[in-house]
C-alpha cells in the first residue's frame, strides 16, 4: 500500500510533471514522493514565488503545472500570488498542506475561507480516493481556466491509502467549454458588419488559438487589426496595427478612432485597452465577442457569448466580402514609430526611452519576456519585440501587484525550449522578490534582466507625487543590483551611460548562457505615456465629482 501523498503524486505525474514549490511540514511527504516518482521539481525561495512560477509556465508552455508549499505560514505567503492567478484565469494546481482532519490548531488559519476570497477552487483529499480528488482538481483546473487548491489534511500526508482504481483524465472533462455563436446573435453582428465601412479587429488572449480566422476575418471584412497587451504579435497581417491600450503608439490610436465598427474578440475590454474611453469614437459600434456571460464594459453596445476561434470562423462563412478600401488607403509610415528618447535628462540619469531602444538593438531576438509590474512595465512591450504569441507573462497585472516579476522568470525559465528569459523589473518590486534571484541563477539557462532603477516606487511618483503628496516614502536609496548579482554568481552590469551597455553586448556575444543583470540608472522625470493617461482620467474624474457635489 502507498500513502496518500504518493497516490497524489502518482496520479498527477502523467498530466503535470512540473512542481515549482518550498517544502515544509505540510508538504514533505508530497514533495518526497513526488522527487521519488520522477518529477520536474523546481526550489524557489518564497512561498509566493511557487504560485507565481507556476502561473508563468502556464502562460509561457500552455501546460499545467503545480505549486506546492506547506500548510499556515507557508500557504499565507502564497495568497497575493494565488489572487493573482485567480484573478489572471491561469490555470494551475496548488498542492498546500492544511489543518489537519481533526480541526484547526494554534499555528492554522481557515485556508478555506482564504481560497473563497481569492475565487480560487477547493478540493480536499481523504485516505479512500486521494488520486481521484486530484485528478479532478487538475481537470477542474483545465476546464474552468483557473488555479485549483488541493489541500493535504496533516494527519493524512503520510496516512496509508486504501488504494483505489484511477479515472481516465480524459474522461473528466478537462477541455474548457467552447461555446458557439447563438444564430439570433450571429446574425445580428453579421449585420453590423456588412453595414460597416470602416472595421477594426480588437483581438485579446482569449484569441491566442484563432490567429488564422482572425486574419482571414480580416481580410474578408478589409478591416484593420490590434492586439491587446497580452495577445501582442498574434497576427501576421499588413494591416496589423500592433499593441491597443496604454501601451499602443498615437498613429495607432488615431486609425482606430477612424473606425465605423469595433469587433473585439477575446478581450476584457478594461480600463487601459479602451484608453479610459477614449480609444472608439463615440459614434462607433462596440461589438465584443467573449465567453463571459455579459459585457465587461458599459461602452459595448452588442455583447454574444462565444468562443473567439468559433466565432471567428462563423463570422468568415457569414459576412459578406467589403466592397470598399478603407485599409489600402491609410498611411501606416509611422505606424510602429516611438520616441527614442534621449540619452539622459536633465537630473544627468539615464532615459528609460533610450536604454528600452537600445536593448532591443542588443538582447537576442529568440526570447521570452516577463514583466514585473510598475511605472516601468511599458518600455519593454513598446520598445522590444517577441518571437511568438505565448512569449510574454505580465504577472501581477490582473491584481495589480508588484514583485512577483522574478518569481515568473524562474516558471518562464522552465517553459522557455531555448530561448532567452527577459525579465524587466522596476527597484521596488525587485526588492521584494529578492530571494529567488537565486532561483533565477540556478534555473535559467539564459536570462537577461533588466532593472529600470530610479531609486523610488516610480508609479507612486508620478501618480501621487505629481498631485503634492509627500514623496519621501515613495522614495529607494539607490541598490547595487548588479554588485548583487555578481555576488550570486550571475554577470551584473551596471549600466550610468548607454557606454556601459557594451557589458551586456559582450555576454550575447559570448553566447547568452547564464543569467545577465543589467542594474540601469534611469530618471523618474521621464513619464509614461499610460501614466498620462491614468492622470488625466483621474483628473476627468475628479473634476466630475466636484460638479456633482456643487
């Protein structure tokens, strides 16, 4: 007979033999017999940084991977990273040690409760079925596009297990549901777009797999196309426009406002993809395409339930072919083209502009790249290039978190088949990773980070600082990363002038093997352009308050 965490551990091998995970008393024996049956078994340094590097590989391989940490204190240091898969839709399988069977002790907290709030699923396993239980978390993982929690009662880690014959997994509806266009409302869109004269295709990452019915779509309808943040370098298409949003250029911008009719297919539509409103005009139809149940913003003036890559396809049978031009006759000259900045301001640091273009010139172009969360969290989607759909994780985005960047390289490290990691880190959240730098270092077989370093939270900075508030505690004393990193065995480079990025150059022409920090200096009087978007919202609408308070 087997215990109950080796039945765990023999059920989950064949469908996710990557564990990111910290062992502790909860999850000892888990992680035993795990090592022993052959898994892919990753050591990070928080418990956080588990959740969070699971979550990334997901993102990365499209595979489910688990994280795995020990019951109280080891299961609380992972909630901010499990709100954020939950929030992100990731699927992924949380195997925690919990309180044991018989009730909660003196060191336990109500994990069950905690999962309620995060939105996260909850299976707990017993001695009778422990490996049916877990098999039907990591489908309910799969299914439902989200993080699972498989709680381990104490008492029963090292229990024997009855024994018990295994479900087929593919019998337990692991596939998320695909649901069709509805004729009534096929109908209805398809109506809509035979009127247009001017169509643009907002695709999100719901629209990763229908890359080709997005395109064709496209084409038939003579419709321009853009991506969202998470969903970037889907298209090959000439009428592609690139990243819609914060991130996106003002030529960009400027065409979609030109649109007549907006199809958005597999997008959230949130506050920064729509440019607080001000992305569609405002006499355009918003149509959106999602598997939700309703529209996720008031602006949507059409909403159908639907699969992005059925409804693609439906859509291309439906319409008729455009008989007009729109596309051929816009000026997409400077289309991609970007500030490149200056090589320092006028406080003698350096622009953050300039060093994201001067990267992309250097960093290999076969990589993956990963983006902590901060005022910095722009200049590597708008200045650098990807090589492929699932090649870029923002995680901590969707719960609007910062610091689990480093965590994310290490499950993006083991997702990546060769190609270079690029993490882009701002100070602060860099910080509060810390500890799995050393993940990094050992895990990655190439990797490249890169620290916008401005001695301060910068968001806060322009956010909040701009307005008056006291900046003091908004502010860093200026860290030695790349001494810190040299320290840890990797190649640190600091970087005071463009010059000194020839310490990086060197370390691709060596063959970008091992991990490369560059610590570069920049300035905070250098402001996002979603900065400025989110200040000007914000401006908007506290100025309507004030005139509904008078």
């Amino acid at each position: 007979m087997s215990s109950v965490s080796a039945a765990i551990a023999h059920a989950l091998k064949p469908i996710a033999p990557q564990i990111f995970g910290l062992m502790g008393n909860g999850n000892a024996h888990f992680l035993d017999a795990a090592v022993r049956a052959g898994f892919d078994y990753t050591a990070v340094r928080h418990e956080s940084a588990a959740v969070s590097a699971a979550d990334a590989y997901f993102r990365i391989a499209n595979k489910l991977a688990i994280a795995t940490t020990t019951y109280g204190a080891g299961y609380t240091n992972a909630v901010t990273a499990l709100a954020e898969a939950a929030a992100a839709g990731t699927p992924l399988l949380f195997v925690t040690g919990d309180a044991p069977s018989t009730g909660l002790r003196g060191w336990d907290v109500d994990q069950a409760a905690i999962d309620g709030g995060v939105r996260a699923p909850r299976y707990v396993v017993d001695r009778h079925t422990p490996g049916s239980i877990a098999l039907q978390a990591a489908a309910h993982a799969l299914r439902e596009q989200t993080p699972v929690v498989l709680a381990i009662p104490y008492d029963l880690a090292a229990a024997e297990s009855a024994g018990e014959e295994l479900p087929d997994f593919a019998s337990l509806a692991c596939t998320p549901a695909k649901p069709r266009l509805e004729p009534a409302a096929l109908q209805q869109i398809v109506t809509k777009l035979d009127a247009s004269k001017r169509t643009h295709i907002l695709y999100g990452r719901g629209a990763i797999d229908a890359a080709d019915q997005v395109r064709e779509l496209a084409r038939k309808l003579d419709a321009t196309t853009s991506g969202t943040l998470l969903a970037r370098d889907l298209l090959d298409y000439d009428f592609d426009l690139g990243i819609t949003g914060g991130f996106s250029t003002e030529a960009n911008a400027r065409i979609i406002a030109q649109a007549d009719t907006v199809l958005v297919l597999g997008a959230s539509l949130n506050q920064f993809t729509l440019r607080f409103g001000e992305l569609v005009n405002e006499s355009a139809t918003l149509i959106q395409i999602d598997l939700g149940a309703a529209a996720t913003n008031a602006r949507v003036d059409v909403f159908a339930t639907a699969d992005a890559q059925s409804a693609a396809a439906d859509l291309l049978d439906a319409v008729q072919r455009a008989q007009g031009n729109w596309c051929a006759g816009l000026d997409l000259g400077d289309l991609r083209s970007r500030p490149a900045g200056d090589d320092k301001a006028e406080d003698g640091l350096l622009d953050p502009r300039r060093v994201a273009s001067e990267l992309e010139k250097i960093l290999p172009a076969n990589r993956v790249l990963v983006q902590d969360g901060g005022h910095f969290i722009g200049w590597g989607p708008m200045y650098w290039s990807t090589s492929g759909a699932r090649s870029l994780a923002c995680v901590g985005t969707a719960y609007q978190s910062i610091g689990l960047g480093i965590a994310s390289m290490v499950g993006a490290g083991a997702a990546a088949q060769g190609r270079t990691v690029v993490l882009a880190a701002g100070d602060g959240g860099f910080l509060m990773g810390l500890a799995d730098l050393e993940s990094i270092i050992r895990t990655v077989d190439s990797g490249v980070i890169v620290i916008y370093n401005d001695s301060a939270y910068g968001a806060e900075v322009h956010q909040y600082g701009s307005i008056g508030l006291h900046e003091d505690p908004m502010l860093i004393p200026t860290v030695d990363f790349a001494g810190i990193a040299r320290s840890m065995g990797a190649t640190g480079v600091r970087v005071e002038n463009l010059v000194d990025m020839a310490g990086l150059t060197q370390w691709v022409a060596d063959g970008a093997r091992g991990v490369c920090l560059v610590d570069a200096r920049v300035t905070t009087r250098v402001r996002a352009p979603y900065m400025e978007e989110v200040l000007a919202a914000n401006k908007k609408a506290a100025a309507t308050l004030a005139l509904q308070s008078d």
